[in-house]
C-alpha cells in the first residue's frame, strides 16, 4: 500500500486528502462555528441578490470585494430557488463549493510549482487551513488564489523552458492580481514577486519594469476604485476607533507604533502560531479549541526541515531571496497596519484582532527562505514520511473538532 504512494504526485494526493477530511470537518463543524462565519453568510447572501456595494455596517467583512464569496453565493441563489426552506443544508452545500473551488485551485498550484511541492501540501491541508477552505470565509478562496500567484511566479522564475515570458503569461498574473484585488486587497503586495523573474526573461530590465507597471497601475487603480464605491460603509465598533485619526498618529508617532509592534508580538507570539497551525472554533472570543502546543511546534519544526530538504535541481539566488522576504515582510507588516487602523482606539500600545491565519496565504514565502541545495534525500521516503504526518495530524483535529461540538 505504502509502496504504491511512491508513484502518486503531490498534487493528486492533496486532492484526495482534502476532499476526505475537508468534506469531515465541513459536517462535523456546526454551522456558525468557524471565525466570523455568520458575518460571511450575510456577505454571501447579499451577493446572490446582487448587492454588490454593501451598505453601513458594523461588521468588517460587509466591506470586502465580491469575488471570495461568488461559489457560496451561486450555491444560496440556485437553493433559495429550490427550496428556501432548508437554509442549513445550503449552508452546507455553500461550505462544499468553497471547499471544491479551494482544492481545484489549490491543486493547480501544486502542480504548477517547481519548488516546495511538499511545503505547499502541508500548508494547504494545515489544519487552520482546512478549517477555513471548509467553510463560508472568504479566507477559503483567498488563501488559494494567493498560492497559485505565488507558484505562477515560481513557474516563471524556474522553468528553464520557459526561455520569455508572453502576453499570455502576463495577462495570466493580471488575472491572478486581479482576483486578490477583488478578495483581500491587503495580499496586492504579493506582486512584487514580479522582480523574482530573471529579468532576461522579459528581454531586459526595461520591459521587466514596462510588464510590471502594466500590471500593477490598473490593479491599484481597481483597489482605489472599490475603496471609493465603499467609503463610509463600515462603521467601526468603538466611538474612539477611526480610520483617519490613527493614520496621522501613525504617522507623527512611528516609534509609538512600533513599540505597539514589538508588544503585540511579545503578548501574542504564541497565540498568532497557535492559531495560524490550527485552532477550531470562535477564536474572536478566545472560545476556541487549539491544537497542543507540542503539535503546533512539531508542524512548524517538520515545515522549516522539509524546506531545507525538499529541493531539486533549481537554485534560488540570493536576489530572490531577499524579493521572497521583502514581499513577505511587507504582507507581513500591512496585515498589522491594517488590524491597527481598522480595530484599534488611537493611540493603543498593542494591537488587537490579528490572528496567525491571516498568514497563511504569504507562509510559502517564508519557508522558501530555507530553500537550499545542500541537503540530499530520497523523496520516496519523504513522501511516504509526510502523507502520514498530515493524515496523523488531521486524523487528531477532526477528533478535537468532534470532541469540542459532540462530547460532553
């Protein structure tokens, strides 16, 4: 049985994985249960009414692009014309669509990659990961589409037979760049994976610089023109919350906002990895159920390793490198920025409402940064060693999804 693994891709076993205990956490989470569900629900049922621009609200999510939520809101719009009756069996079948487009996504992006297959495979059946393709989030869509971006931009660096990049490729990552800007406009920033492509590639410099420009003008200019279409849509939560006030005290105090910064990361550090591996329920209200600790470190410690061992032929230069840890630095600190003006009283010296699943559509960037040609290993072996990990791991979640909803 195990031998016959050997031959099995990546790609094709994350798809059966996934849809295995994707379609098990989907049935054995209750509806509501996973982070800001019901404020997604709203979202997706506004949709397949066709209203797109929401409407003052007090909740966050009323303000993100349509494009996360049209599978769920196709499926709610086909089942209030069946039967509008059985809202929680659409809900349901909602939180199937979300899955199936994340594992079809998900899986080209496997495919597509010529580094890091295994990392991209643990990081897309990572617990937290799942829990959210399987369900009504927009994180479901976002985090996909932010890895097939990620490894398109891989496929162009490293395969030597792709000697230019076409239109047909540009227009391919407008697509992709298109999407995120009509999702979590905050992962933009993934674009400046653009400069990891050798630039002879584009025939030089110049039109390296000319492709990009081309791309990244008219995605801003569609992220500024949502931003337009929505002002004044979301009203913040707290009197003392406001947009505008905490920008200027952002910028006439950087060095509060940075101490603000390193407070987060010294109060929160270890809840951001807790809930960035895998924790299951409302985590807004701290009434979630989170995977032990030693389990949280062991899937980071068995991700950093297999980016160290997991390598081929390709070789990643240093220029690359720094480009992978700008642009993840940059995600990195906008997602803070962001959290800090949207959800935090001017002025606060800690900032509140980031939570570690918010980095998993930048994480391969991260591990891309132990990439390395210095340690060999049978991938055979590799692959058998990281198919039972993940079932193990996911095998443990389901039994604490079930536990927390079912078991007295």
């Amino acid at each position: 049985m195990l031998s016959k693994l050997k031959n099995v891709k990546p790609e094709q076993l994350f798809l059966i994985l996934c849809l295995i205990f994707g379609v098990a956490f989907l049935l054995a989470t209750p509806i509501f249960q996973v982070p800001d569900e019901p404020d997604h629900l709203l979202k997706s049922i506004h949709i397949s009414k066709g209203e797109i621009i929401p409407e003052k609200s007090m909740v966050f999510v009323s303000s993100y692009p349509p494009v996360p939520y049209v599978a769920s809101a196709s499926v709610i719009f086909v089942g209030k014309l069946v039967n509008n009756s059985y809202i929680d069996l659409i809900i349901y079948f909602a939180r199937l669509a979300n899955l199936l487009l994340y594992a079809l996504i998900v899986y080209a992006a496997i495919k597509l990659t010529p580094v890091h297959k295994w990392v991209f495979f643990l990081l897309a059946l990572m617990p937290m990961t799942l829990y959210e393709a399987a369900s009504l989030s927009a994180d479901s869509f976002t985090i996909a589409i932010s890895f097939l971006l990620i490894a398109s931009f891989l496929e162009f660096s490293f395969n030597k037979e792709k000697k230019e990049l076409n239109t047909k490729n540009i227009l391919f990552l407008f697509f992709l760049g298109l999407m995120i800007a009509l999702s979590k406009q905050i992962y933009i920033v993934l674009l400046l994976l653009f400069f990891s492509i050798p630039s002879h590639k584009f025939g030089n410099r110049r039109q390296m610089f000319s492709s990009f420009l081309l791309i990244s003008i008219p995605l801003l200019l569609i992220i500024e023109g949502w931003c337009f279409l929505i002002q004044g849509a979301y009203v913040p939560i707290l009197p003392e919350i406001s947009f505008h006030d905490q920008i200027f005290y952002m910028l006439l105090h950087p060095i509060a906002f940075i101490q603000a910064l390193f407070c987060s990361f010294l109060h929160y550090a270890q809840y951001y990895l807790v809930s960035f591996v895998g924790t299951f329920g409302w985590l807004d209200n701290r009434l979630d159920t989170p995977l032990p600790p030693m389990l949280v470190y062991s899937y980071l410690a068995i991700l950093i390793l297999l980016s160290l061992i997991d390598n081929n032929e390709f070789h990643i230069h240093l220029k690359q490198k720094l480009v992978y840890l700008t642009t993840f630095l940059l995600s990195f600190l906008s997602i803070f920025v962001l959290e800090y003006i949207a959800w935090n009283v001017v002025g606060s010296n800690i900032i509140e409402g980031v939570y570690g699943r918010y980095f998993i559509p930048i994480a391969p960037l991260f591990f891309l940064l132990f990439y390395n040609n210095k340690f060999k290993f049978n991938s055979d072996k590799m692959g058998i060693v990281i198919i039972l990990f993940s079932v193990s791991i996911l095998s443990i979640s389901l039994f604490m999804i079930i536990k927390r909803f079912y078991i007295v």
